[in-house]
C-alpha cells in the first residue's frame, strides 16, 4: 500500500501558502445585504421546517438534525457580532434608536436559541446511541459549536460584574444551559472512541458497528474534529450519568483541555495522513474494505487495501476545522500547510483556475465552472444523507479561516501565532474569498418564490450551455456511492451495486417536463436550506473578516 510522502513538512512557512486564486474585485461592499440574506434563509430554514412542540426537525433524520442544529449554532453567532444590522421588518431607519436595534436583533437570537434548547430535549439521544459511529460525532460537533456560541455572545455582550458578590452566574438566560449541551457532547464523545480499533489497517476509526469493517475518511475526520474540540472549547462536566461500569459507580468528571482529548486527535490525523486515503487530485476518497475480511471467520490481509474511489464534498470539509483546532493545540503550522493544500485542491476540482479565477465548464472533480458540485446533483438523485454535503463543507472552511489568536485563548494549553502566521494565513483565506462568493451567490439563485433552497447550486452553468458539452459525471472507477445509489449490505460483504436505484427519468432532465431541475428527487428540504444558511454564512464571516483591507 502506498504511503503519503511527509517529507515536506518541514518546508519553510512562507512558502506553504502560495497564492490559489487571483484577488481581482475582491472587495464585496461591506453592507448588511448578505447578513440580510442570511437572516432570511435561517428564518426560512426555522419557520418552514422547524417544529416547537417536538422540538425538532420533522423531515430530517438524526444526523442531519444534528448538522442543522450546528449550522443553526452559527447563523446565532453571525447575528451576535452584528447588533447594529437592521432588521428587514423593524422599521427603524439606520440614524434613529441604535439601543432598540439591537434590542431587536438579541430578541431574535433569543427566539433561535431557545429552538436549539427546544432541539436539545427533542433529540434522539438514545437512538443515536445505537447508530454508525459518524453519527455519534455529529452530535459532538453540533453541541459544542452551541457551547461555543453561548461563550461568545456572554463575552460580546453580557460581561461578568466584577467583584460582584451576588450576581453568581451570566446574566444572559441562554448560559444555564451549557453544562447539559457539553454533558451530550461527553457522552456521545465518549460512545464514539469505542470505534478507534487498532486491529486492522494500524488504527483508525470504523464507520458503523454493525457491518463489517469499513474505515473510511467522514468518520475519522469527524474523530480529529471532535477530540481536538473537545481539548479546547469542553468546559468540563461533573455529570455522571449515564456512564456505568457494571454497577452505578462515581466516575472522574472529564475535566477540560484535557490532554487526552488533545493525544486522539494528534493520533487519528497522523493515521489519516498516512492511510493513503486521497486520490490524484488530492480529494480524500470514501475510504477502505480488508481484503478477504469476514472470509471463514478470518480478518484477511487485515490492511486497508481495498479503496473506494468515490469522492464527495463533505469528505474535503470536516477535517479542516480539526485542522485549525490541531494548530492552536500544538503550535504546529504543518497543520495549516496541509489544510490550505486541500482547500486549493477543492477550489481546483470545481474547475477554477489558481492563477486567474478562470473558470471551466466541464466537470473536473466536484463541480464545474468554479461551483462546488457533488456527483449526485446533476443526476437529481441524492439521498437526504448528500443533501447537505455541501453546506458541510462551507461550514467548516469557515471554521478554518477563522483569523489566529495573536495572543494564547488558553495560556499554557493553546499557542498564539506569530504575526508572520497570522498574516500568511489570513492572506490565503482572503484569496479564497471570490470563489466563496461565487458559490454563495451561486446558492443563492436557486431560491424559489418561498426562498427555499435548491440542492444544484451549479444548475445556473447547465442554463447556458448547449446540450452536447453538457456532462453528467460517471463515477469514478473502483467508486461505490454508498450515500445513494449503491447498497449497504447487511452482512457486511461490500461491493453489490444496484444501479437500478437512479432513475433514468431524473437523468434526462433536458427533455423533461420539469418547470426546475431543483424540485427533482427529493426536491427542496431542510438538508438543502441547511446548507443555503452555512455557504450564504461563509460568504459574510469571510467579508466580516477581511472588511477593513484596502
């Protein structure tokens, strides 16, 4: 089995940044139009799709919940550093009442975050608990990036009273509720790691407990994001329950920044790094089978050498935010170096050029003309699993560009970055800043007359583009799409594909009666208007970053 050469870890930092994209018209005018935009999409999101009473989403399923309520996470903390954005429907002009402004926002982050307080009690913990392990560190994200939030918008905007000798607690309601949103995140945290299993391939993480053997990249990159997260933004938790080691005994409370979160995630990375587990293009394929495993009971080769060549969206995004958590925990830029090498191997296989955001309108990987594309979205068959790849992806790329601390957020547990980091950083994230556009704008133009989003951003090329050098893309060779259209077999001998699945009707859809390709398959969902919130999200933080350049 091939291994990833490493040997340019040590590469000077400055040169592990060249420039991917051409910086022409960068400069998307600072206003509140793409807050606003991203305002109506969450509100979309929640008023359409989300229910109080159950406290849930009723059309998504466990996982993709649990991916909403992180997106849902972050849209609260996008408006919190926006006080003075003005609400379409206040009414009051920009000069008058700045107080009552931002009275009227907070009463909307109020009303979203007491959903996601809704969502933590209307959750199926308990069947989660029996899933895939991928699952499980859904949930592992989503209620962390609610801890996180509920630190950020106490910081911004309800500061401890010093020296008070009374007032004990945040004066913000929403902070009550962070030791039961980081007891789930430990506990599922916790039910995850079972899935780290060192008998097979040298290590790594197994997707599913159930099937046989199947390590593959979404859930070992969800395993680094999850244990780095946990090293920096755990507050700790004195909760016992459930945990049970044959009868109710008092545990040792998992304390915060504990290093043993920190050594996980170290460990599970320099395993991915070194699986061979990226293709050509430098896209992390879906992952591995054992050869012969399960065969009159043996474990065959026991070595990951069976590769399943299919790519997709989510696979490129998860790992960068482990990325940047990996950076602050350790100082170490080669983390840095390799998530910006993925991300100008994405932007790349959308067809745009890195030297002059050229675009092209053949398939070149995960899209075409410069938007991000998964296989299944020309074909208008994707699984309500892929429907929110994308969304995925955008998410965490923002995490990842987020500027470094000039200053440790935890002295003696995280490191600062030096100002020579922190400038080459910030100034790859900013050349990327015309391609996150690009799609959200992209993203955007799929809206319907209720402001729904559709799941082919990219649909918008296909409009001007004759018949005969449209493509839809075949699979890649040695690729199974377990996400939709192959099956899973229950006995844990991979590799039936049922072609049968896709329908051909959904394929032709040129000559179709379809008024928009958006409402084939599965249509608009919530999974496609999750992911409408996190790329229009993407495209403000990115400009919230970079608004005072030039």
């Amino acid at each position: 089995m091939r291994h990833i050469d490493t040997s340019d870890q040590d590469e000077q930092y400055s040169r592990a940044f060249p420039s991917p994209v051409s910086t022409t018209n960068l400069n998307p005018a600072p206003g509140f139009g793409v807050l606003e935009d991203l305002h109506g999409a969450l509100e979309t999101l929640q008023s359409r799709f989300f229910e109080v009473w159950l406290g849930t989403w009723p059309d998504a399923i466990d996982w993709t919940a649990a991916v909403i309520g992180t997106h849902i996470s972050d849209g609260l903390s996008s408006l919190t550093k926006s006080l003075e954005y003005l609400l379409p429907f206040d009414g009051t002009s920009a000069e008058e009442n700045p107080i009552a402004r931002a009275q009227a926002v907070e009463n909307e982050i109020n009303k979203y975050f007491s959903q996601s307080v809704a969502y933590y009690f209307g959750e199926d913990a308990f069947a989660i608990r029996t899933q895939a392990y991928d699952d499980m560190l859904w949930v592992v994200l989503g209620w962390l990036e609610s801890v996180k939030f509920i630190n950020f918008h106490v910081n911004k905007h309800y500061p401890r009273i010093l020296h008070s000798t009374t007032l004990k607690q945040s004066p913000w309601y929403g902070h009550q509720f962070q030791p039961s949103f980081a007891h789930r995140a430990r506990v599922f945290y916790e039910l995850a790691s079972k899935g780290w299993d060192t008998t097979l391939c040298g290590g790594g993480m197994v997707w599913n407990p159930n099937l046989g053997p199947y390590k593959n990249a979404i859930t070992n990159e969800l395993f680094i994001a999850a244990a780095i997260g946990m090293y920096l933004y755990f507050p700790g938790d004195p909760n016992d329950s459930p945990f049970l080691d044959g009868v109710r005994t008092r545990s040792i409370p998992r304390k915060r920044h504990d290093d043993r979160f920190l050594a996980a995630a170290i460990n599970a990375y320099g395993w991915l790094r070194n699986a061979n587990m990226t293709n050509t293009q430098g896209l992390y394929v879906d992952g591995f089978h054992i050869k012969g495993w399960g065969k009159n009971g043996s474990i065959g080769t026991g070595e990951c050498d069976v590769r399943n060549e299919m790519v997709y969206t989510y696979n490129q995004g998860v790992i960068l935010s482990g990325l940047r958590g990996l950076w602050e925990g350790t100082g170490n830029t080669s983390y840095l170096t390799d998530g910006h090498r993925l991300v100008r191997n994405v932007i790349a296989a959308t067809g745009w050029s890195a030297t002059n955001g050229k675009r092209t309108r053949s398939w070149s990987g995960l899209g075409r003309d410069g938007v991000l594309e998964d296989y299944c979205d020309s074909r208008g068959d994707c699984s309500q699993d892929s429907q929110g790849f994308k969304g995925i992806f955008f998410h965490h790329l923002t995490l990842f560009c987020e500027p470094l601390p000039s200053e440790a957020t935890m002295p003696g547990r995280t490191y600062p970055a030096t100002p020579e980091e922190r400038f080459l950083h910030a100034q790859s994230c900013r050349e990327y800043v015309p391609w996150v556009a690009h799609n959200a704008n992209a993203a955007l133009k799929t809206r319907n007359d209720d402001g729904l989003f559709g799941m082919w951003w990219g649909y918008h090329t296909v409009e001007t583009t004759s018949d005969s050098s449209f493509e839809i893309p075949s699979l890649p060779n040695y690729a199974e799409d377990y996400r939709n259209t192959a099956k899973v077999p229950l006995d844990g001998f991979y590799g039936e594909h049922d072609s049968s699945i896709r329908k051909k009707e959904d394929h032709d859809w040129a000559n179709a009666n379809i008024q928009d390709v958006n409402d084939r398959g599965r249509g608009r969902t919530v999974e496609t208007q999750g992911s409408g919130v996190a790329v229009v999200r993407a495209l403000w933080e990115f400009i919230h970053m970079f608004r005072h350049d030039n």
